[in-house]
C-alpha cells in the first residue's frame, strides 16, 4: 500500500533551545527564510507524500498560523503586484492536506504518535522529526520510499555516529544485506556505549507499518521515563521484518545550536538570494580576525 501520510510530532519544549523556545516553538525556528518544519514538509511532498499530520501542544499556534492562509498579505500582496512573493506565502498551504491534533501531555515520542492512530487508519505511514535537518541531493524521505517500495515493511533512517554520542540516540544492530541497507535485528534506546549493539543512530525520519499501534498501546515508560517510539518498533519486529537506510545526506541537530548555526550557513550558501553576500561575508577579513580574537562570551 502506498504511503500517503507523515506525522509530525512536533508537541516538545525545545528545552535544548531556551530560551528562545519559550515563545517560539523549535520547528518554527527560521533557516534562512523558512520554518524547519517547512523543510521536512517539501521532503514529504518530493516522496509523494501529502497529506500531513502535526502533533501539537501548547504554545505552538504559531504553527498552524504559517500552513494557514495569511490574507492580509495575500491582499497587500495583489495589490502591490509582488507575485513572486505572493506565491511563496501560500504555495506550501495549497499543495499539501494538513490536519492537527494535540497531545495533550509530553509523555514522550511513543505516545505522540499514538496521537495519530485514528488519522492513519489501516495503513503505512511517515513519521518526521523537523529537527533533525537533513541536507541531500535526493531528499531522505525519497530514498526512503524506494526502500519501501521494495520490502513494504518498516523502513528506519540510520547514520553512524561517534561513540561518545551513541547515548542519545536509537541505536540499531543490523544485518547488512546491501549497500548501506540492514535487516534489523534489534533496538535500544539511548544506550550507555558499553551496551550499544553498534553505533548506527537512528535518525528522525520513519516509514511503520500500521502495526506500530497495537505496540504503541502497550508500550510502558522506558528510557527517561518517557513512552519511547524505539521500544514499540523493537517489539513490531517480534512479528515482522524492520529495514534500516544509512541515507546519503548530512545531517544537523536542529535542537543544537551550534549545529543550527551550521545548518544555517549551508542553507544560506544554497539560496540564490543569500549566497554570494555570504560567501562574501564568511571569507571577509573581518569575520576571519574576529573569530581569531577571544570569544565575547555573550
Ligand atoms: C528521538 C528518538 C531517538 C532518535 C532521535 C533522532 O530522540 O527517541 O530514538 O534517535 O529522536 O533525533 P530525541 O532526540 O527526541 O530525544
């Protein structure tokens, strides 16, 4: 069946992000001019995906203001005769289904996508974390798809990383059946590097079968207290196969400032507009003395 659908939770504190995050949810934290989870929703749409579920809580309205549209621009916009403008405030509304439902307590990323189960119905779904920006020639959901289109069973996002950050992931042990492609044999959450099975994190980016569900349910608490998403699809694969993509792309934490920053000079090189002040900017004598001078501490 194809995947039609992605879930966005999108209910956290972003206390990694404070105290910007008090009053700015973190997916609506800008790279260069749009939301992070604008990002993650055009990698949806290149894999075919439109119709979007978002996760809210509280103090995240200013989500569901950016999909919806913005008439006092529209008009000033027409009246102005600014068309190219115009159509970057409402394109990402008109091509996408969205709908939202909130979590009413951060009980952790299990239970937020259980959130969605009536949404999903009886079929495969998307689930992206916006915080996780992903940099890639072919967006990561896309090359995920493929892989679904292949096994149709459950398809997990993987990257490598170093062993002093294997705590704060997912991590997986696999069996490698092509290049960069693992049956899933087993899943931790958050392991301690003594016990981690491998170094293979898992990304926010999933395809699940409808099955997770019935897992989710019956999930407890684990790690941090929290309903975890890693042990209900460690039990999913107890009845079936789970695939693991190490996907071509770079990837930046969203929720880490300094590799926030790094992901907004990337973009910011990307982008017509910004691109040749930037480079101009970065590679000025300016910028090289002051980041010879001793940190200002701010
Ligand atoms: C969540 C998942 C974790 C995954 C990570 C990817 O953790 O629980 O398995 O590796 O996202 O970003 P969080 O970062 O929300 O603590």
């Amino acid at each position: 069946m194809k995947v039609n659908k992605a879930v966005f939770p999108a209910a956290g504190l972003g206390t990694r992000l404070l105290p910007i995050t008090k009053s700015i949810p973190k997916e609506m934290l800008v790279l260069v001019d749009k939301p992070l989870i604008q990002y993650g929703v055009e990698e949806c749409l290149s894999a075919n995906i439109s119709d979007i579920i978002i996760i809210t809580g509280r103090g995240k309205t200013a989500i569901e203001d950016y999909f919806d549209r913005s008439i006092e621009h529209e008009i000033l916009l027409k009246e102005k005769g600014k068309h190219h403008l115009l159509k970057s405030v409402d394109e990402i509304s008109s091509r996408i289904n969205l709908t939202y439902t909130r979590q009413k307590e951060a009980l952790g990323l299990g239970h937020a996508i259980l959130c969605a189960q009536n949404m999903i119905g009886e079929e495969p779904f998307a689930v992206v974390l916006s915080d996780d920006i992903i940099d890639s020639d072919i967006p990561v959901m896309k090359q995920m798809i493929g892989i679904y289109k292949n096994y149709r069973h459950s398809v997990l996002a993987v990257q490598r990383v170093k062993d002093e950050d294997v705590s704060k992931y997912g991590i997986i042990q696999g069996r490698e059946i092509g290049k960069g492609l693992y049956a899933v044999e087993d899943l931790v959450e958050k392991p301690d590097l003594s016990d981690a099975p491998s170094n293979l994190a898992i990304i926010g980016r999933y395809i699940l079968t409808q099955d997770i569900f019935g897992f989710l349910k019956d999930t407890k608490p684990g790690k941090g207290g929290e309903i975890q998403l890693t042990d209900a699809i460690r039990s999913l694969l107890s009845i079936q196969p789970i695939y693991a993509l190490e996907f071509e792309g770079t990837r930046y934490d969203g929720g880490n400032k300094l590799d926030l920053l790094k992901a907004q000079i990337i973009y910011g090189l990307k982008n017509q507009e910004t691109r040749s002040g930037l480079i101009d900017f970065i590679t000025s004598e300016g910028l090289i003395s002051a980041a010879k001078a001793p940190g200002g501490g701010v």
